[in-house]
C-alpha cells in the first residue's frame, strides 16, 4: 500500500532521473496533489496532542523534495502543510487542549514549528495565543487555584514577545489590580506578591514600575502613616 514515504520517494527518484520533463510537465504539483490526498486520510484519526510527531519524518520528506522542486512559486510545500497538517493542529489547541496544562501543547508545537514554512509559522503562534488571550480573560486571581505563570511561563521561549504584543501581560496587571483595587489591598495580604515576583523580567520595567506605583506604593504608604514610630523607645541593636 503506498504511503506518504513510499510516495515520496519514487517523486524524487523521478524527479532525479528526469529532470526535464519533471520541470516540463509540472510533476510536482501531480506530487503534491497525491501526497495531500494521503495526508487528509492519514491525519482523519489523528490526536495531535497525544501523538505530537506523527506523520513529521513524512513531511520531513516532502520538505526535502518540495525544496527543490521546479516550481517558480514556492507554494507548494506551503500548501501542503497548510491544507493538510495546520488545520488538525488548529482543531487540537482551539478545542481539545487546556492552556492550564501546557505541556503537551508546547511539545506539539515545538515538534512542528521545524517543518513548518516560515509563512506559516506565524499562523500556528497565532492560534496558541488566541487560546491563551481567551484564557486569560476567564483568569480570576482570586479563585485560581494554579498560579497564571505556571501554565503561561512554559511560552516564553516561544512566544513571549508575541504575548506582550497580543496584549496578555497588560490583561494579567489590569486584573490584579482591579482585585487589589476592589478588596483595598494592604501589605498584610502578601498574594500579589507571589502573584508578581514570577513577571520580574517578564513585564517591561516601565510596566513593572507604573503597576508598583499604582497599586502597591499607596497601600505601603497608608501602612507606614498608620504606624506609631516612638524613636527613643525603639531598640536599633
């Protein structure tokens, strides 16, 4: 039975053999065709989260031969991954994954983002951070039981500056704040602070500093005002 494999290397011996008429006829768009034909059969049952590199040593394949095909537009590799193997991983992270346990979701991404054209890429990023923008809007610090950097953190190699652009961080301070606004925080309730020391070096410094003069600096200096300080009975040893 011809598989993607298989498919793929009598492509290539004919590519190799008979270059000239490979070129002539088009071959590679018949090759592509055939090889997507096979791909949407392959990948009907296939549960990318469980199983993250299933069908990638195939496509490896294709990559190789697609690289060096004849066409003079270079979408056809592009094509493939995008008609075949982008939309089950779309289904995976939009439906069925849990951003709270992003183990499996980075291993599936990492495992493909190799074989991924670069112009596609970037649509595979989005799609993660869409499934965590919707997360983090459901986030409520004060009934979370894992803390936001636990499942956000394991991103950052890969998407952390795609996050502070899509607006995540922002949403992570604005709804701290609002809870610290909302229960008048005092620095008795050290929450926030093992809520924040995680983002040190994560938010922009400016960010960082405008969160800390908003919302923690007026509650210290109410506490230090309520403070009765007697110098000369204070033990300074």
């Amino acid at each position: 039975e011809i598989n993607l494999g298989s498919l793929a290397r009598a492509f290539g011996s004919f590519q190799g053999q008979f270059q000239e008429v490979y070129k002539l006829y088009g071959i590679d768009r018949l090759a592509v065709a055939l090889a997507l034909l096979l791909v949407r059969k392959a990948v009907h049952r296939w549960r990318p989260l469980g199983h993250p590199a299933y069908l990638k040593p195939e496509l490896e394949a294709w990559m190789r031969l697609l690289n060096g095909s004849f066409s003079t537009e270079g979408e056809l590799y592009p094509h493939l991954i995008a008609e075949g193997i982008l939309p089950k991983l779309r289904q995976a992270i939009t439906s069925e994954w849990d951003p709270h346990s992003p183990a499996e979701a980075v291993d599936l991404v990492e495992a493909w983002l190799p074989v991924f054209p670069a112009s596609l890429r970037a649509s595979l990023m989005e799609v993660v951070v869409q499934r965590l923008q919707r997360c983090v809007e459901g986030w409520d610090p004060r009934r979370a039981t894992v803390n936001i950097h636990q499942w956000l953190h394991p991103w950052l190699p890969l998407l952390q500056k795609r996050l502070e652009q899509a607006g995540v961080y922002e949403a992570i301070r604005h709804k701290l704040g609002a809870v610290m606004r909302a229960s008048k925080w005092t620095p008795r309730d050290t929450s926030p602070l093992h809520l924040l020391t995680p983002w040190w070096g994560v938010f922009r410094p400016t960010d960082m500093e405008a969160f800390l003069q908003r919302y923690i600096v007026p509650g210290l200096s109410t506490a230090l005002q309520q403070c009765e300080l007697h110098p000369y009975r204070q033990d300074f040893g």
